[in-house]
C-alpha cells in the first residue's frame, strides 16, 4: 500500500499503520545493509521521516507521547545524518563538476572526488565501529511496539487538521526566516519544514480525491531544491575548511558552488512563493472540503473493508 491514508480504514488505525510501517521498512533496510554508505541508510532515514510526518501530522492527539516518540526518532535520524550527508555531497560533487566542467580545473575535481570519497569512508569506519546501524534499529524496534499503543482519541479530519495546519504554519515562518536571513541553517530548516508539509499532504491525498496532486508536486520540487542547497551548502565547508586544495584551485570550486547555490536558492524562493500564496487556514479549509469519510460501517468496526473490484 503507498504511503497514504486507506479511504476503507478509520484515521486513527491509519495512522498507527502508517508509523509502524515506515519504521518496520526502515528496520528492514538497516538489518540487511552490507556496510554503512551502500545505499540502504537513505533509504532507511526517508522511511523514518516519513514516519515522523504522520507523527506530526495527528501529534495533538498522540500527547502526552508525541514529545518522547519524536525525541527519539529524531535521535535515529541524527546518529544515520553524518552517512548520508557524506553520500549526498560525493553525488552533489559528481553533478557540479559534470555540469560545470569548463569552470573547474581537471586537478581540483580529481583530488576533491578523491578526498570526498576518502571522507566517506572514514565516517562508515567511524559507523561500523561504533555499530550505529544496530544502535538505530534497537531505537526504531522500541517505537515501532510503542506506535502500537498511541492514544488516539477522535477520526476523520478533525484529528488531523490542527498538525496539518501546524506544519503550514512552521513551513511558512521558516521560508520568511531563509529570506530574511540567508544562511545556510535557516534554508535547511525550511527544506526540513517543507518535507514535513510534502509528507503530509502525500497522506492526505487519497482521502482528499487527488485533489491535492498539485500541491504535493510542487513540494516535491521545492524539496528537491532545498535538498540541493543543503548539499551544496555542506561542499562549501568541506572545500573551505577541510579539502586538501591549492588556494587558487579552492577559490575555483567556492566560485561555481556558490553561484549554484544561488541559482538553486532563487528558484526555490520563487516557487515558494507560489506554494504559500495560499493562506494557512484556507489550505487546511480545502483539504477540509475534499475530505472524503471512511464508509460508516468500517469506521464503527476498526476494520477493512473490501476496495471495488477492477473493471
């Protein structure tokens, strides 16, 4: 089933599905990963801040356990960050130097993809030695058993609607903050924000009749493009404070991350615009108006009913 809210099931058992899964998926992805940097730990850290969201997204009704649930899934995500970062910026490297190859010397792309993947693996040595990997699965296996027991109390959209509007909210103060002030913290802040709000209406898009398609499309571009920044943003301080470069070949590399990141950041406070155009209440009204209720009989019942058959 994709990640979304079943019209056949009660909300509040969605829910907890939901939680459950992504964390089970993530568990499954870290068990099996031949070593740190194969691939698995993005996998891993997308289920779980796909679990996060849905967390997010009914937290008003999960108190008082939302705080400690989260606390600890924010915990898995950071001990798993280090290996993915250092996955993300040797790809975001690879993308700059092939789109910009007439602007970097030969010798700085060759000595910094050497550097960045000696980098990455020292940080899957650090990993393996510590066993991080296993540290995140004990973690996720715990709240995989607590989502279980989340209080839950209410269904429908009205369980929703006030996490809903909370992340339009956060998401709409942190693209202010990124345009205000901008850092790279306060655009990775936003992207962390705008995920939440992908996620989210990615949950709510059957259950509103595909009526949200378009808005789930243009987060996905916009995360991506603040994904974009954040990566670029992390070369920078690798190329600044760490990458064994000469000082003119060092300049050469800031020159073209820089203007990208720019290129990157205007066109992500472009479509920003477009995405938070739309007043918070009347977001959370529209999604409120293409709701459509669980059938009556298996909302009483907290059980599934049978989906139409194919024609």
């Amino acid at each position: 089933m994709p990640y979304c809210i079943a019209i056949e099931r009660p909300v509040a058992e969605e829910m907890r599905r939901i939680v459950r899964k992504q964390l089970r998926l993530a568990i499954t992805e870290l068990s099996a990963a031949a070593a740190p940097s194969d691939g698995t730990v993005h996998d891993a850290r997308r289920h779980i801040k796909k679990a996060r969201a849905a967390l997010r997204l009914c937290r008003d009704a999960v108190r008082p356990s939302y705080r400690s649930s989260n606390r600890r899934l924010r915990r898995a995500t950071r001990l798993l960050a280090p290996i993915a970062d250092g996955e993300a910026v040797v790809r975001a490297f690879a993308a700059l130097a092939a789109q910009h190859a007439a602007a970097l010397p030969r010798a700085a792309v060759a000595a910094m993809q050497r550097y960045l993947e000696d980098r990455q693996a020292a940080i899957d040595r650090h990993a393996a030695r510590h066993r991080v990997l296993r540290r995140v699965v004990v973690k996720l296996k715990r709240e995989r058993d607590e989502a279980r027991r989340y209080p839950l109390d209410g269904d429908e959209y009205d369980l929703l609607a006030p996490g809903f509007e909370r992340t339009l909210r956060r998401s709409r103060a942190a693209m202010t903050r990124a345009i205000v002030c901008e850092t790279a913290g306060h655009y990775h802040d936003w992207r962390r924000r705008v995920k939440d709000h992908w996620l989210q209406v990615r949950l709510l898009s059957v259950r509103c009749g595909g009526r949200l398609s378009a808005d789930a499309q243009q987060l996905d571009q916009l995360d991506a493009l603040l994904g974009s920044c954040h990566d670029l943003a992390l070369l920078t301080g690798i190329v600044r404070d760490a990458a064994p470069l000469s000082r003119a070949h060092a300049a050469a590399c800031l020159r073209v991350i820089r203007r990208e990141q720019w290129a990157q950041r205007r066109r992500a406070v472009a479509l920003g615009h477009a995405v938070y155009d739309e007043p918070s209440s009347a977001s959370v009204d529209r999604a409120a108006r293409a709701w459509r209720p669980a059938a009556p009989d298996a909302a009483a019942a907290g059980v599934r009913r049978p989906g139409p058959r194919a024609a």
